[in-house]
C-alpha cells in the first residue's frame, strides 16, 4: 500500500457527539449474557445522549458461524425493535464495517508499526509456540509487496507480569510476551482490528463484552498510544441474563417491545438493574447512566510498558 493513502479522512463525526459500537464476533451468541449485555449498553448508552450506534462484524475466520450469528443478531433487532446507525446492512461513511473487507487497512498499520521499530514480524512455520515463529528483518516484510507464499506474522511485543495468555497473545522466541496484529493468512487480530476500527470510526465510548482483565485493556490502550490515536472510554455494564430471561422480565414490567419504537430507556434500565439486583442510583436520568455504565479505570500503578 503507498504511503500516502489517507486513512486518517474522518471528520464525519459531529465534534462531541458519542458514538459507541458493538463488534459482533463469529461464535458469540448475543442472546448469552456477556455478549446481550455489550450489545444493549452501547445502544442504550447511545441512545440516551443522542449519539450514534455503531456495528461492526469480525468475520476474518470466515466461518459458517459467522452467519449464524449475524441472524440472531437480526432476529434479536427486530424483536426488541433496536437499529444501528451504521452497519454491514445500512452502511454509512465509515464502511466497509466487516474486517474481512478491511485487511489491507490493518496491514496498513500493523506495517506503520513495524516500521517505527515498534512492532515485529515472524516467519511462522509447522509446529508448536513459539518454536514456530521464526524472526525476520522489518525490511524483508516491507520491502516485498502484493501476495506472499510465506506465512509472516506482525506481532506487537509487550513485557510485564499478568500478561494474557491465549488467543492472541502468546510468547516469543526471543522471551518475553507479545500480541498479534496480523497473523495466519494476513487477518488481524480482534484486539488490533479493534483498536483501528475504533480510531478511524470516530468511537468515544466502548463497552468490552466480556470481564477483561485490565492488562488486556491497558494492551489496547499502548496500541492506540503507538498508532497516535486516543482511545475510547471504557465502560463497564451490570451482570446480564440471557435474552429469555431478559425478555421475560421486560413483559413483566410492562416494557414495550416489538413495537415501532424503541422501548423506553428509563424503564429499561429499571428492569436490567433489577436483574442485576443494583437499583439503587437512579435518582437523575444522567446520574443513572454514569451509574450504571461507570468509566474503567486503568491504574498505571504496576502497569505494563510496550518494549
């Protein structure tokens, strides 16, 4: 990719204005609690300071679930008459919002980050980690455009105790820990494709969909950091059923759904704290949401440093 492709033409976003996102991930039911839960905070948080939803897929396994789980997706949108601004099905200004059609722009800064010196990159051959990865010369990915025969992967190395382990993040030949920006078969990882979506997408406040340790948010955060970008808020959400007894407790309530429009904020959230057995903090619609989605903080007491 030439250099002087502009990625950074956002400016589309009102200045001030939230704008939250939900990243749908092959596999993960968003009937099931963790995923219900991002789901509805980062559209009821959106609704409720007039702001944008966002959705996006991570679709790069190319999976049948991936199908599977964009339908349920629909069917839950349709039941609970919830919309998104911006998505794979209504588009918008930010689009394409599947990875899958976005993997020359990860490359894109996976590669700004190998050329900073502040990323690595492996040759990945057949065997276990990390005997597999095989470290190569920045210029020997650099200078090679187009289709490669070789496997290589980018990796952001990362040192510091509590690191995750897992998925993208594994150890190094060299020793220490790092996390994969683009790995098998040119794909980003989900916390890289992640971080540049939510840069380029103009996203202010993000909800992680599942209990993340801090050392994961605090890897997205030096991401960010190193790609010159700010990061988003990060809010957490109650507990949260799954979407039967969720959908049971609404009715109970008297909470509108399967109507033209949306159900009434307020009462929702009445109902969701309910479950979560936290009602109290309600006395202001505004002290509510700041209640029920308090800010993460990420101590940088004990914090881990990008090598």
């Amino acid at each position: 990719m030439r250099e002087e492709i502009d990625w950074f033409s956002r400016g589309f976003a009102q200045a001030g204005r939230v704008r939250t996102r939900y990243v749908l991930r092959e596999g993960a039911s968003v009937f099931r609690g963790e995923e219900l839960g991002a789901l509805l905070a980062s559209w009821i948080f959106a609704r409720s300071q007039a702001g944008s939803f966002v959705v996006r897929v991570y679709d790069v396994g190319g999976g049948a679930s991936g199908a599977r789980t964009w339908e349920e997706l629909q069917s839950l949108a349709r039941e609970l008459s919830l919309t998104w601004d911006e998505g794979p099905d209504v588009g918008g200004p930010y689009g394409p919002y599947r990875s899958s059609r976005r993997l020359e722009v990860y490359r894109h800064f996976a590669e700004r980050l190998l050329r900073l010196g502040k990323a690595r990159a492996y040759l990945v051959t057949s065997g276990p980690f990390p005997e597999a990865l095989h470290p190569i010369s920045a210029e020997r990915v650099l200078d090679v455009p187009g289709e490669r025969k070789e496997e290589v992967w980018i990796v952001y190395p990362w040192e510091g105790a509590g690191f995750p382990s897992g998925g993208p993040f594994l150890s190094l030949p060299e020793g220490g820990t790092g996390v994969v920006l683009v790995g098998e078969r040119g794909g980003p990882s989900l916390p890289f494709a992640e971080v540049v979506d939510d840069a380029l997408m103009d996203i202010t406040a993000a909800f992680p969909p599942r209990p993340q340790k801090k050392e994961e948010l605090a890897v997205r955060e030096a991401l960010f950091e190193s790609l010159g970008f700010s990061s988003p808020e990060w809010r957490a959400f109650p507990p949260t059923p799954a979407w039967e007894e969720f959908r049971t407790a609404l009715k109970s309530k008297g909470v509108v759904i399967s109507s033209s429009s949306e159900p009434p904020l307020r009462e929702f959230l009445r109902v969701w704290l309910r479950l979560a057995g936290a009602e109290e903090g309600l006395a202001s619609a505004q002290d509510a949401f700041e209640v029920v989605f308090p800010r993460i903080s990420l101590s940088s007491e004990g914090a881990q440093r990008p090598v």
